[in-house]
C-alpha cells in the first residue's frame, strides 16, 4: 500500500510540475535601450500576441540589454536566421503618427519573420526602430550612389509620375567613403519600370521661386518634405535595356534634366506595345418609339491602325448605354487631335 501511494504521489507531482510548466521556444533579444520594458510585455506580429517577455537585464558588456522572451508554440518558426524585432513605442512625427496605443496598453516588441526555410536561431541582435520595409512584400532592391545625402531618410518614397512605386531603406557612406548608398526598394508590381537605363534624381520637396510678381511656392506631399524623396524614369529607346540584377548600382542625380521630364515614351508594365491615347467621339442613330435619334459620345481610346477607307480602334466595352441593346450598324467616329485645336 505504501508503495502504491509512493508511485501515485510521484504521478501526481510530475502531471502537476508539466502543467505549470510554460512551453514555447525560448530566445534572447539585445536591444540598444529598454524603453521601459518589463517582465510581462507582450511580442506581437500583425497585431496578435506571439510571445512574452520573461526577463529583462543588463548586458554582460553594460552597453545594452538583454530580453529574454518565451515564444508561444505555434509561433517557434519565428526564431529563424533573418527575424527582426523592435521595441514599438508613441511616435509622433512630421509624416506620421504611431503607437499611441502603446500609452495606454503598454510597450510591446513587434517582429518581422525571416525565412521559414533559414535556419533555427534562438540569439538576435534587437533593431532601435521599425525597419522601412516592416510592411513590404518582394521586390527589387537596387543602389541609388550619389555624392552627398540630399537630406534623404529611411521611409523616403520612391516616385514614378508623382505615385509611389517604392521606398528608400537606408542611407549610409559607401565603403571608400567617397560617395553615399541611398539603399532602395521598387514594389514588386513596379519592378518592369526599372531597367539598366533608368534615370533617378533627387525630388526637391519644396521649392521657392522669387520673382517681380512675388514668390512662387511648389510643394509635393509633407512625406517628400520631411524625409525627402527620390523620382525616376525610364526612357524607351530602339536598344532594348535589360532589367536590372537585385543590388545594382544607379547614379542618383542631384536634379532631373529637362529631356527626361519631357518624354513622351517611357518603360510599360506590360511587354506589348502601348497604341498612343487619343480621344474618340463616336456619333450613330438609334430608333425608339418610331423615332430615330443621333447619340454621341467621347471616350478615351487608342487607335490601332489606319487605312485608307479603313480605322481600327479600341475603345471602352460599355461604350453604349446599355450590353442588352444591339450594336448599330453605321458608326461615324471622329478621332479628336487636341494638340492642333481641331480633329483629324
């Protein structure tokens, strides 16, 4: 009997040690500065809680901290070769305001995972901020060289026609110290504008014109101000460029020439040739209720190719009013030439 209850007393603590006994993968974080950070913090990823902070100390070397973190089980792949964490704190910038919610809920470390396949690492050196590209899916990241900063800043946009096609990562010297690497990222849905002859030049945020009549100011947006930004184009010639190999090297120039903001063709995002956009009146007769009235109307479109008693041209589907109605058979297309105040 005695040893009976030996073995079912010894049961018993081992079911009751394995229960209270926290499971996860446990990984260690050096950040510059703790921020306030305790024991307790939550690790977020897209705003779900995959961790917590068990323990927060110096440093061996004194020149940081050390957290130490217990990751849930269904977030170990997150303790790979390649996963960033940061401490999210209230920031309150000229472009932007984050975190705030971390005044009322409390500092969190966020995480952006490497590659599941990289290998299991349970050491990482913590960043002092968010990276740029916290957000960012696959793309193209190129090298941007030029001879000074231009006030450029992590988070800087990267332009095509005013949009935003990408972003600048980092700025550092270059390894001889002669010029400065602007490290930048196009979106992988932009990368087919980006080729070997592209040409990228600083994006002055704002300008002041002085003259007789006063002063002329012209601004782009406040993120263009504050961090500055970078503008590119890419012109079509009879030579077909290549794209661009991840890392190349790009001059960035300190203003735009006058030739590339006046080209007229430029990289497509598509491999087939783009027909010049024109607009289109079309004119035709419909019948309704025994009487026969003339509708028009304009759209844009692009011609396609021209004959002598014969057009083709693509316009928009829904060019009538309705699908149901029936195509008419006499169209009267008129191909509108705005550039020589008349048509053709």
């Amino acid at each position: 009997m005695w040893a009976l209850a030996a073995i079912c007393l010894i049961v018993a603590a081992t079911l009751v040690i394995t229960s209270l006994k926290k499971t996860g993968t446990e990984i260690t974080i050096s950040f510059p500065e703790g921020h306030g950070l305790k024991h307790g913090d939550r690790v977020r990823y897209r705003g779900i809680e995959v961790g917590e902070v068990e323990k927060v100390a110096l440093a061996a070397n004194m020149r940081g901290i050390d957290v130490t973190v217990l990751l849930a089980p269904e977030a170990e792949n997150l303790a790979r070769e390649g996963t960033r964490f940061w401490i999210v704190r209230p920031e309150i910038s000229l472009t932007s305001v984050k975190g705030l919610d971390t005044a009322v809920s409390g500092k969190f470390i966020a995480v952006s995972p490497g590659d599941p396949n990289a290998s299991f690492q349970t050491g990482f050196a913590g960043l002092s901020q968010a990276p740029a590209d916290e957000w960012a899916e696959r793309g193209l990241s190129i090298v941007l060289r030029s001879e000074e900063s231009h006030g450029l800043a992590p988070g800087a946009p990267v332009l095509w026609r005013g949009l935003k096609v990408g972003q600048v990562l980092s700025v550092d010297l270059a390894f001889d110290t002669r010029f400065v690497d602007i490290h930048a990222k196009i979106d992988q849905k932009y990368v087919p504008l980006v080729r070997e002859n592209s040409k990228f030049w600083v994006n002055k945020g704002l300008g002041i014109d002085a003259g007789l009549t006063g002063f002329k100011f012209e601004a782009e947006s406040l993120e263009t101000i504050a961090r500055g930004g970078i503008s590119f184009t890419t012109p079509r010639t009879e030579r077909e460029f290549n794209a661009p190999s991840s890392g190349q090297v790009f001059t960035l120039y300190a203003e735009a020439q006058k030739k590339w903001l006046e080209l007229k063709e430029t990289a497509s995002l598509v491999n087939v040739q783009v027909p010049p956009m024109t607009v289109l009146r079309f004119v035709w007769k419909e019948k309704s209720l025994g009487f026969a009235r003339t509708k028009e109307r304009r759209v844009c479109g692009a011609v396609h190719s021209v004959a002598r008693h014969r057009i083709e041209v693509i316009c928009p589907a829904d060019l009538l009013d309705s699908q149901d109605r029936a195509l008419p058979d006499t169209w009267s297309v008129t191909i509108v030439d705005p550039s020589q105040n008349g048509r053709i």
